[in-house]
C-alpha cells in the first residue's frame, strides 16, 4: 500500500517526501465578507470518506504545493496538479 | 596575534583513514567545488531555461519550476557567477559553503542509491543529464545523473556527514570507497 505521488514537476515519488495541509476544497472568502463565512473558511471541514481534494506540499523536491485528487479509502491517486494551476483553472470556472 | 584561516572541507573528519586507492564503486567528495542557485523572476522561467541550457562551463540541476542549481569546477567560480549575472530575468546566489558535492560512480552506484532514495533511477526514467531533487539518506537533496553509472549528490553542508556516512554504509557490501578528488 505505497502511497506514491506523480509530482508533475519531479515525477514518481514516496508519500514521506510530502507533507499534507489538508482539505483543497474551501474558498478563501472576500476580506469584507460575514465572519460566518470566515469561521467556516477557518475551522469548519468535512470529513469525507472517499475522493477528496488535498493540498500536499513537496517538502523534500520541487518545494512546490500540489493539489492532489486522491482516494482517502482505498488510496488510490487520480491527479495531482501544482496549486497554482489549480487555482488558475478554479478561478476561470 | 595573527589568525590563519584555513579551508577544512566538512567531510575532513568522516573520510580520514579511508582507503585513497579507489575501487570501482567510488565516492568523490569535491573539495572545493562551486555551486550558484538560480531563482527565475515570476514570468521569466521559460527564457531563462533557454539561456541555461547554452551555458558553458557549469551543469545546469533542475530543482523546481524557475529554480536549479548550477556547479561547476573552483576554478570557473567568479566567471561562472558573472555568465549567470548577466540572463535578465534571473536571481543568482553562491551557495558553494552550503553546499557539498558528493560523485558516487562505478558498477554498483544504482543499486547502493536505491538504498538512499525512493525514486525510480532507471535509465529510461531518469535520464543521463537529468537531475531532480529528492530524499537521499533522510534529507532533502539535488541528484544528478551525470553519467551511466556515475550520479552526483549536492547536499546541505550540515547534513553531508549524515548522507556521508549513510551512504558509505549502504555501499559496505559492494566495497565502496570515498576520497576528495582536487577539482
């Protein structure tokens, strides 16, 4: 049950080079938005079981953060993209 | 009173009363080596690849996006910085005290690193002339494949004696050897 990441800069590499943020999902909200919005930003997060989106930092190669669709279950990997694309493309959407 | 300051490479100690006759599967600990980072301003990235890729004298490490690391012998030191200097679009910064470089060659280098790293050395994975960073022995380090069977390790200083020693002992059962080598 290795968990091995494509980095899209660096290529296959071990989980123990990354470190993990966490959950990719949340928006970060306007700076003039409610303060409920920021509490949920800030403390609340699912705890989903299955496909999520993590935020992985590769601390031990490129040093860059990378997005990573992963399965929580059964630890499969579907995508990684640096962070920057990721937020690109969200902000197109 | 006068103060002599004298260069004592970080490896001294670890490699005093080794074997200097090498065997095939060798360590060279540079001694002196020069080793300049190179940042690419945002936006910058791509032309700066460009003009690392014609640049003559150092070999070029990949290390990230818009980032690498280039060595290059003693001698080049000063007229390797200033051919750096001069790529607009780029920051660059001498490393070469933080640094250690460290060429494991010989029959058996590949499969003493697949002790050290978790990443595929293959030939068709990685290539001659590529390089990434990695884990290597623990710690965060540039890997470059410079030849066959010939890699060469950049590491911070203070970790060098770790990764040294760690490698020297992953190589024990294929007898391998470390000296400096002068240039």
């Amino acid at each position: 049950m290795a968990s091995l990441i494509t980095c899209p800069h660096c290529g296959t590499r071990p989980k123990e080079e990354f470190t993990i943020r966490g959950d990719a999902a949340p928006r970060r909200p306007g700076s003039a938005d409610r303060d409920e919005a920021w509490y949920a930003y800030v403390y609340i997060r699912d705890n989903p079981k299955g496909r999520i989106l993590e935020y992985w930092h590769h601390a031990g190669g490129c040093r860059r953060w990378l997005v990573v669709d992963r399965d929580n279950l059964t630890h499969e990997v579907f995508g990684v993209v640096d962070a920057a694309d990721f937020q690109r493309t969200e902000a197109a959407e | 009173m006068t103060l002599h300051f004298l260069h004592r490479h970080v490896l001294e100690d670890h490699l005093a009363g080794f074997e200097t006759r090498p065997n095939p599967n060798h360590v060279n600990v540079a001694r002196r080596p020069v080793i300049l980072s190179v940042l690419a301003h945002s936006g910058h990235e791509a032309a700066v690849a460009e003009r690392l890729a014609e640049l003559a004298g150092g070999s070029v490490r990949f290390c990230g996006p818009g980032e690498w690391l280039v060595a290059g012998p003693a001698l080049l030191g000063e007229e390797l910085a200033d051919r750096l200097g001069e790529i607009p679009g780029a920051s660059v910064c001498d490393q070469s005290d933080g640094k250690v470089l460290m060429a494991i060659g010989g029959p058996s280098a590949r499969k003493i690193l697949a002790k050290c790293v978790a990443a595929d050395l293959h030939g068709d994975v990685f290539a001659e002339g590529q390089s990434a960073n990695m884990l290597c022995c623990h710690v965060a380090s540039n890997l470059a494949r410079t030849g066959a069977d010939l890699f060469e390790i950049i590491v911070p200083r203070s970790f060098a004696g770790s990764v040294f020693e760690e490698l020297m002992e992953m190589g024990r059962e294929y007898a391998l050897t470390a000296s400096f080598s002068e240039d």
